[in-house]
C-alpha cells in the first residue's frame, strides 16, 4: 500500500510538472517559453514510467506545441519542429488528424512569414509518423494539398510548398493511396506544368517523378503519354516544352524500365528537340532557348542510356551521332577544326603529328585561357552531350548489351573517337573538359575489361574473331592521345593535369605499356607535376610514373629513367615530402625502378656493376629508403614501403660494392623488423624476396645466414 500511494504521488508530481511546462509555453519572455518547450520534448522523448498522458493532456500538449510555431522567436519555433517530430510518434491517430489539419490550414492561410515553419513541421509528420497511420495521413494530406495546388488564387508560395510536400508524401506513403487518388493527383499537378513560373514547373515535375515510381502500368502509361502529346503540341522552344522534357528525365531516372516501352516514340521526339550538329551553324540557333532546349533534352536521353539499355538499343547509333556533333558545339570558337587521320600515318610520321597537334592546341589553350565568356550557355549542351557519351560507355560494360559490339561498330568509329579526343584539348571550359577526360577514361577502361573478357571467354563469335582485337583499336589512336595529353599537361590546370595523368594510367594499363616513344617527353611532364603541382598532383604523378615502370619493357624505361639528370632526385626528394601519401608511393616507385634499371643479372642498364654510375644510382637509392627504413616515428604504410624498397634493393644490387658494407647493418635492421609485429609481414616479404633473388648470391649468403 505504502508503495503504491509512493509510485501514485510521484505520477501526480510528474503531470504536475508537465502541466506546469504546458502553462509556461504562453509566459510572455521568449526565453520561458524556450525552456519550457525544450524541456517539454525532453521529458516526451524520454518520459518516466510513472507518467501517464490522457487522451485530454495529448490534445493540450499538441495544441501547445502548434501554438509554437506561430511563435515571434526562432529558436521557439525551431524547438516547436523538435518537439513535433517527438509527439507525433506518441499521440493517438486522433490527434495526428488534428495536426495534420491545423499544419495543412496553416499553409493554405497562414502568415507569408511562417510559411516555411508550417512546411517544415508538416515534412516534419510526414517523415516521422508511424507506418501504421500511413493511409489516414495521405488521405488527410492528400485532399488539403491537392485543394492549394489546384486553387487559382493560391499565390506562388502556397502551390510551392504543396508540391513540395506532395512529393515528400508520395514519396513515403504513395503506394498506400488507391488509383483514384493518384489519378486526382496526377490530373491536378500535371496542370501546374504549363505555370508561368519556372519554380512551380520544377516542382511539378519532381512531383510527378515521385508518382511515377508508384503509380499503376496504366497510371504511368497515362502520365507519359499526356507529357508527349504536350510536347508534340508545343513550339520547339517554349518553356513549357522544356520542362515537359526535363518531367520525362526525371520520371525515366524514377521507374527506370518501365518507361522502356515508350521509348520508341520519346528518343526520336528528343532528338528532333536537340536539332542537328551539322545545322547548328545556322546563327537561329546561337540562342539561349535552343541551347536551354538541348540541355533538357540530354540529360533525357542519358536517363534512357543508363536505365532502359535494351529498350533504347535501337536508337543508340542516332544517340550517340548527336551527342558527339553538340560535344563540339562551340558557336564562339573560332579555331581550326580540321583533323587528320591518324589511322593511316605511317609511324615515321607519328611523331611530327604529335609535335603539330601539340603546338596547335596549346596556342588555342593560351589564346582562350581555358575560359569561355559569361554570356555564352552553349558549354552546357556540351557538357550534357559528354554526359550521354559516358553514359553509353558504362553500358557497354554495366548492361545486357553487347559491349564489344557497340564499342567497335560506335564508339570507335573515327567519326566518334577522333572527335572526344580532339575536344579533350579544344575544350575552353574546365568543367567540361574534365567530363571529356573522364568520359574518354571510361572508354579506355572499358576497352581493357572488355578486351580482357573476350580473351578469356570459352565461345567467341565468328563476327568478333574476325575482327581487330579492342586493345588494337585503342593503340592505333595513342598518338592523338598523347598529342592533346602533352598539349594540356603543359596548361596551368591542376585538375586538368590530374584529369590527363589518369587518362594515361588507363591507357597504360589497358595496354599493358603501350608508350614507349613517347616515355621521354612523359617523363619530363611527370618532372614538372612533381615541381610545379599540388601534393595530389604530385601524387598522381608518382603513381603515372609507377605504371609506366611496371608496365613497360625494362628496356624502353631504362633510359628515360637515368639519363634524366632531374627525375632520380625528384623521387629522393618525394621521399623526403611531408605528407605520408607522397612518400609512400615515392618508395614503391624507386622499388619499380631498382627492378627496371636491373631486371636480371644478365640484363642491367650499367655495363659493369662496379661502375661509378652504378654505385651512385645504388647508393643514392640506398640513402633515400634507408632514411625511413631507420625511422621509428612514422606511419605504418610508409614502414611497409621502405622495408619492401630495401628488399627489392639488396635482392637485385646485393652485389654492388656500394651496397656490401651496408648489408651487416641493413639485415640486423630486418631482424628488429621481423621482431615487431606491426613490421613483421613486410620484413617477412622482404626477407623472402633476397632469399629468392637469382643474382650473385655470395655476399647474401654470408649475410643471410
């Protein structure tokens, strides 16, 4: 008894203090009244056993808490929103109707000023409330919002933020209203489509994106076809058909395949909207309308490359034909365009095309500083044309299509390829030229994991055996590569550079080597990002320069590497660098170039391993890992790199007599490695790696043993 007369007084105490924090959300000092709500949503979001709340106090405490976001203070306000997304997971559906109805009234009539508070509490519901009151929420909402959206005196803001928050309830209770609701709805927002504010037709169309994932195969077959008929109706260059074309992007990125069967009367009605490359020329379309047009038809088209592969198939050809004539839509360049088949220069000429192109695209480069003038939209289109193109490579090997087909009768036709790698170098805007970069990275990589597929695959068709491998097609094209490479690592652009050395990674990479002319200019350019760049260019640099060591034949890399009286002493000096990113990957290069310079015993780039050239390569090496083999203070990753740089050292110059007396003291350092357990796995492979070398073992044995 005692007991629960102790529990009982202890409940009074509590509703006590809840009615008292209910009494001072009206006190008239502004800070009161944020105390008290702060506390109210801590004692609701974690209330005591001994609390029990009617369903009197529910509808007290959601009236105060409404009351709140009429507050004069912000902070009020924003502790009232808080404090909203607590009840509501709490209170009976009972009340959840009645906020529902006083947040939805609030937006339709309240203040101008708060409207974005109202907004924001009913998002706030509509995030937070129970599954299980889900059919009651949107049929209560639904209704409300569909009455500001279809109201002609509702002003701007009203049907804003009705759309606004009908895509937010689509989006999470959308598949609980029937098809009658959804046909009301698609029926009432469709007509804000022709809204003569832009913002309302963005909105709309987000809208309907959000209704489109959950409307019925008869719903969205409705929806699309009402959309084409609009567009078919509509002048070529009215806003409204813009962003009827921008509503089919968006419903295509939300249902994905299910628009697949519609494609056939959408694609061709796009590429009608984009236009001609070849009319471009005409001056009526050096106009912001038909540029705005274009850059709402492409991203269109994108949508259907990534989300409809099979279904767009058909019309890839057409696709991908005016993509690549807008990736050259450059009205206010005036530079000369003329290209050379490079397919057909003999390889003495090679070098001279390189030389020209080079010279030629660095003076456009330095003529238009790599910008393009403020009132010139037309970059746009290019950059949504670039994006359809990379769209099309990463199908080639993400989607049902036949990639080795599309990539040799499409994407490296000369019509196709010349032109991305021709606008690599010409383009003026950085922001698409990196997406140019990027793109043609994409087809380069491709090219490698499809080429690599086929070798490997059991049953190669007849058509695909009879034609040249894709690593052939790629390598006939290196030339131009690396003439608009060479043209823009001598830019100012970091990130262009950073853009261009992971071009030729790829290129290396895919073509196991593939540079060998051209590793003595590289290797100069990768001398200047070491000099010149950013710590990540310079990181991007180290790492170009470890594939180009790995993956080319010791032979081609042996005198570009030390006949450079710069490049050794610039990796010595990464090792020294202060970032640890930077000095790990300068010891994995100077490892990838001991194993270079001496692949074999028989085979090294110093005549006699007792020469005073090899022993200052030896030792010059020998100092720079020794310097962070000895350290103790340093990160782990950089232990690892100098413990496998000093192992690849002593297994292929063990014998040098520069590197003899340091042995002794180099294996008692392995063996205080071997001890640590941090260091253990790395001296471990150090270790084996000397164990295992094939060069003169005698003074290794001694050592070893």
């Amino acid at each position: 008894v005692v007991f629960k007369k102790i529990m009982s007084s202890k409940g009074q105490a509590t509703l006590a203090s809840l009615n008292s924090l209910l009494e001072k959300t009206s006190n008239w000092d502004k800070d009161e009244r944020y105390m008290a709500t702060n506390d109210l949503c801590a004692l609701l979001s974690n209330p005591p056993p001994t609390l029990k709340i009617d369903d009197y106090m529910e509808q007290k405490i959601c009236t105060a808490i409404l009351k709140q976001l009429d507050d004069q203070s912000n902070d009020v306000q924003s502790v009232a929103v808080k404090c909203l997304a607590i009840i509501i997971k709490k209170v009976k559906i009972a009340q959840i109707g009645e906020i529902c109805k006083k947040l939805s009234s609030l937006i339709l009539d309240g203040k101008d000023a708060l409207r974005d508070i109202y907004s924001i509490g009913l998002k706030t519901l509509i995030a937070d409330v129970p599954d299980s009151m889900g059919p009651s929420v949107i049929e209560m909402l639904s209704t409300r919002l569909l009455g500001g959206i279809l109201n002609t005196a509702s002003s701007e803001e009203v049907k804003r933020e009705c759309l606004d928050i009908t895509a937010d309830l689509l989006r999470r209770f959308g598949h609980l209203a029937n098809e009658q609701r959804q046909g009301e709805i698609l029926s009432a927002v469709i007509k804000q489509l022709q809204h003569d504010k832009p913002v309302i037709r963005k909105k709309a169309a987000h809208c309907l994106g959000s209704l489109a994932v959950v409307s019925s195969d008869a719903l969205l077959h409705s929806m699309v076809h009402t959309l084409l008929g609009q567009i078919e109706s509509s002048s070529a260059t009215s806003a409204s058909t813009r962003t009827l074309i921008q509503t089919i992007g968006t419903v295509s990125r939300t249902v994905g395949f299910r628009l697949g069967k519609h494609l056939p009367r959408i694609v061709p009605l796009f590429l009608q909207h984009c236009g001609s490359p070849s009319s471009s020329q005409d001056e009526s379309q050096y106009n912001d309308a038909s540029n705005e047009l274009r850059e709402s038809c492409f991203p269109g088209l994108e949508s259907f490359v990534a989300r409809c592969p099979r279904e767009v198939a058909p019309f890839l050809q057409s696709i991908v034909q005016v993509a690549v004539g807008f990736v050259a839509y450059d009205p206010n360049f005036a530079g000369d365009e003329d290209e050379v088949d490079g397919d057909e220069k003999e390889d003495e000429g090679e070098e001279m095309e390189v030389e020209e192109q080079e010279d030629d695209e660095a003076e456009d480069e330095e003529e238009y500083g790599g910008g393009s003038d403020d009132d010139d939209t037309s970059w746009k289109v290019r950059k949504a044309a670039v994006k359809v193109l990379a769209a099309v490579v990463n199908s080639a090997c993400t989607s049902s299509l036949d990639g080795d087909h599309l990539l040799r009768g499409l994407l490296y036709q000369p019509w196709c390829v010349d032109a991305v790698i021709a606008r690599m170098s010409r383009e003026r805007e950085e922001n698409v030229r990196l997406d140019v970069l990027q793109c043609f990275t994409s087809l380069v990589q491709a090219t490698g994991r499809l080429a690599t597929t086929a070798a490997t695959s059991t049953s190669i068709s007849s058509d695909k055996s009879s034609g040249e491998d894709l690593r052939t097609l790629l390598a006939r094209k290196v030339g131009r590569i690396m003439a608009a490479c060479f043209a823009l690592l001598a830019g100012p652009s970091v990130k262009t550079k950073s853009a261009v050395l992971l071009l030729l990674r790829a290129v290396i990479a895919t073509l196991h080597g593939g540079l060998e002319r051209y590793l003595v200019k590289l290797l100069a350019q990768v001398d200047r990002c070491l000099v010149d760049g950013s710590q990540a260019l310079k990181l991007d640099a180290l790492l170009l320069l470890r594939d180009c060591v790995e993956l080319h034949p010791p032979a081609s890399v042996q005198g570009p590497l030390l006949t450079s009286s710069r490049l050794l002493p610039r990796l010595v000096g990464a090792v020294r660098d202060d970032w640890y990113k930077v000095i790990a990957e300068a010891l994995r290069v100077l490892a990838a170039v001991v194993g270079a310079v001496r692949p074999s015993p028989d085979s090294c780039y110093f005549a006699d391993i007792a020469s005073g050239d090899c022993q200052a390569f030896v030792s010059c090496v020998y100092d720079a890992i020794y310097s962070r083999l000895d350290a103790l203070d340093i990160d782990r990753e950089i232990k690892d790199c100098a413990i496998s740089g000093v192992g690849k050292l002593v297994s292929h110059f063990g014998d040098c007599p520069a590197l003899t007396p340091q042995l002794p003291g180099l294996f008692a350092l392995l063996q205080r490695r071997l001890e640590n357990e941090t260091t253990r796995s790395a001296a471990m492979r150090a270790v084996a790696a000397i164990a295992s070398s094939t060069h003169p073992p005698s003074p290794l044995s001694t050592n070893l043993a």
